[in-house]
C-alpha cells in the first residue's frame, strides 16, 4: 500500500532532488508541442466538442475515423529534431477524454475503439530515434466520462475517476514505454484544489514509476516548472515554460489556414525564443498535425529555417548555462543572452552602424559568429562602437547576426545613463 508523504515532506523531497533532474531541460531551451486527437478529423479548434455542444455519441461516431497514418510521429520527430527543439510534448489525452494508445483503463482509444494503432508507442520510439526527450501531456479534464463533472460535488464519483486517472498514468508511466521524462498535465476542472484531485497522492505515484521525470504546475501543486501560456511571462526565481501556437487561434489543427493563417516566421519564433532564453525560461512550441498526421506545411519551412540557425548559433546564444539577462536596452536594433561576462547580441534590425550606450564594464572583445572573426571595436565611458559598417556583418539564414562580446568581468550596464529622466517615475524602456 501507498504511504502518502504529507505536503511539506513532499515537496522537501522534490525540491532535493529539483536540480539534478531539470539540469536536461534548464539547457534544452525549446521543445515541440503537439495537440493531436479526434478533435482533429473536425478542424474546428481542440475544444469543438464542447465550444459546439457535440452530442458524446455523435462524437464518438467522429472519433471512430480517426486513424492517422502509422508513421507520422517520426514525421513529428525529424521536424523537431531539424529544427533545433530538444524534446517534445505529445497530448496523449485531450479533454475529450480519447486516449492515444492501447489503453485498458479507457477503452475510449485509439487502438480499442478506433481500430488504430497505438500513437504514444510510436511516438516513443520516434523521440528516442532522434535523441529526443519524451513527455506526454495529460489533461484532467475529461468531456467524455461521466465521473469528471459527478466528482466536484459527489465523493463517490470523485473516487472512482481518481482511479480512472491513477490508472491510466500507471498505464502511461509504469507500462512499456521505458523512461518518460515530463508529465505536462493540463486543466484541473472543475476541481479548484489538490486536494480536490488528490494530486499529491497521484503525483507521489508518478515519481514512485519514474523517479527522474519533472512535472508541471497545472494539477493545483507547483511542482517543478510553471506554464504561462500564449503569452511569455518571465517567473523569477522559478523554472518556467511558455507554451505558444503559430497561429494564435487554436492549438489543433485547423482545416481552413487561410482564414487561420501560421503567424510566425523563422524570424518571429527566434525573437520569442530569444526572449525567453534571455529571461531564464523554455519554449514548447506547438504544432497541429492533419488527421492523418501529417505537418501542415505552414509549419515546416519555418521551423527547419529555425534550426538551420540554432546549428550555427545555439550552442553559444541559446542552449546551455544561460544567465537571465539584465541587460536589456543598449541598442534599439537588437537584444542580448548572456552566459556569465559574455553578452550574445542578436541583431534583428539592419543598420549602418552598430552602437551600444550604458556599459559600465570594460569589453575586452566581440567577435562574429558562428565564424569567430574578431570585430573592431572602440570603447568611451558611454558607448561602445562597432567598427566595421554593421551591414557589412549579416547573418545569411534569417538576417539575425550574433555579435559574442566578452567583458573583464559580468557587465554592468546603466540604460540611457546621458538621460537621467528616462529612470524617473514609471518611465523605462521595455
């Protein structure tokens, strides 16, 4: 029988063992985020079954087509890998409560009820063939079983759909699938507490299956990682993880992209990924595959261009012992990472001459990457001055150029130090 560690215990021990098991993550940087599942045969957004009212029969009829073609999660995993992402996300279970693999808790399945094949398995094995660390998302959430609204208000019911979900991360996390590196667990309705759900006893049997695996914030307990969401929030002081669409509608696929057309370029995931690289977090940028599970195009090109860039790029500017960065306002043309005394630049914004104010640390040298050429330079008491033209130095792939600048010691900089009354009241520069 399970002994159940009381909260503070708990979260004692999770915390003792936090940093050895993030170390992996803290330097992956960016991830794919995939939203696969019957929802996916109507094209209408993950939450149609609920935002259009769908009968539960009617749409377990839509749920009895979905057979992606055997295959596709490697389609997935090659995507990611050439794009530079580090690990991926699969939903192994939406809120529509259809499960991806051969399950025996949930015969609402892919295998038992759609007559597919097992689609966590594949994806497994796809993640491994191409180094890539595996994590299943979990949503709490259920619109198909009949327990998950019962439970806010009937114990019995609450009982019985913990065990419906025990079982099925037993299945997940102690079964076949080896050794799952993130549970990304998602919406914890209509519980509003742990207790509720009986997180710190579900979570306590995770660990107890997969003792290295790092689990979000989303089942009412902090765990170790925190997940703004379509938005880049900066948890000081916390591991955290922003997760983003490409288009800014919907994290399924769409059928129609020309009315939901993909947002971002190479261009526009790299300034994301910069900013959260420079703030201390991580990227899981998701993905909607077709119901057969194919990559809508609008989303490959993109990604590969990304990675074609972090080859050159990332071990130095994004991956790694990044520190966050304070340095935030020396040039309008770009920004900075930093890795202890060295500054990364990333110039975005082409220009005549590159200039950077407030530096209160002397630079001992820039140099051009991935190349290493060394820049000339000239440093007063307020500026710093690229010497070459800057639009001598571009970056070939996304026009975004990577200056490393290495200071005697961690740069100290004081925005717009000429302009004292830039630094009154509420009036900074963002």
């Amino acid at each position: 029988m399970q002994t159940i560690l009381s909260r503070p215990e708990y979260e004692r021990q999770v915390a003792a063992t936090r940093d050895a098991r993030m170390e992996w993550w803290r330097d992956a940087r960016f991830g794919m985020f995939i939203h696969f599942g019957a929802h996916t045969l109507i094209g209408r957004n993950e939450w149609a079954m609920a935002l259009e009212n769908w009968d539960i029969k009617d749409y377990e009829d839509v749920a009895r087509k979905f057979r992606p073609e055997p295959g596709c999660t490697r389609e997935w995993a090659r995507l990611a890998a050439e794009a530079g992402m580090k690990y991926m996300v699969l939903t192994t279970r939406h809120h529509e409560g259809y499960s991806l693999w051969d399950s025996k808790a949930n015969p609402y399945n892919a295998v038992a009820f759609s007559g597919g094949f097992d689609i966590v398995k594949e994806f497994v094995e796809s993640c491994h063939e191409f180094g890539l660390k595996v994590g299943f998302y979990f949503s709490l959430m259920d619109w198909h079983h009949p327990d998950s609204w019962r439970c806010a208000f009937d114990p019995e019911a609450r009982g019985r759909f913990q065990d419906f979900l025990k079982g099925m991360l037993t299945e997940l996390l102690g079964g076949d699938y080896g050794k799952i590196d993130i549970l990304w667990y998602d919406v914890s309705r209509p519980m509003e507490s742990h207790e509720g759900w009986g997180s710190l006893q579900m979570n306590q049997m995770v660990r107890e299956l997969q003792p290295d695996i790092i689990i979000n914030n989303r089942s009412k307990l902090d765990e170790d990682f925190s997940t703004p969401e379509e938005r880049i929030t900066a948890m000081e002081g916390k591991d955290w993880e922003a997760c983003m669409t490409f288009n800014h509608i919907s994290w399924g696929y769409l059928d129609n992209t020309q009315a939901a057309p993909y947002s971002y370029n190479a261009h526009g995931i790299l300034r994301m990924l910069h900013t959260v690289c420079a703030s201390g977090g991580n990227l899981l940028l998701n993905i909607g595959p077709r119901p057969d599970g194919s990559v809508p195009a609008e989303a490959i090109e993109p990604l590969q261009t990304v990675g074609r860039w972090l080859e050159a790029y990332g071990d130095a500017a994004v991956y790694g012992s990044l520190t966050p960065c304070k340095v935030r306002s020396a040039s309008g043309v770009g920004r900075f990472t930093q890795r202890g005394k060295t500054l990364y630049f990333w110039q975005w914004i082409r220009s005549e001459q590159l200039i950077f104010g407030g530096f209160e640390t002397k630079l001992k040298s820039i140099r051009l990457l991935p190349s290493g050429t060394p820049v000339a330079f000239s440093q007063t008491d307020r500026r710093i001055i690229v010497e070459p033209p800057a639009a001598e130095l571009s970056d070939p792939i996304v026009n975004i150029t990577v200056f490393e600048m290495e200071f005697e010691a961690p740069p100290v900089h004081n925005r717009c130090s000429a302009y004292p009354q830039l630094h009154t009241g509420e009036v900074f520069l963002k």
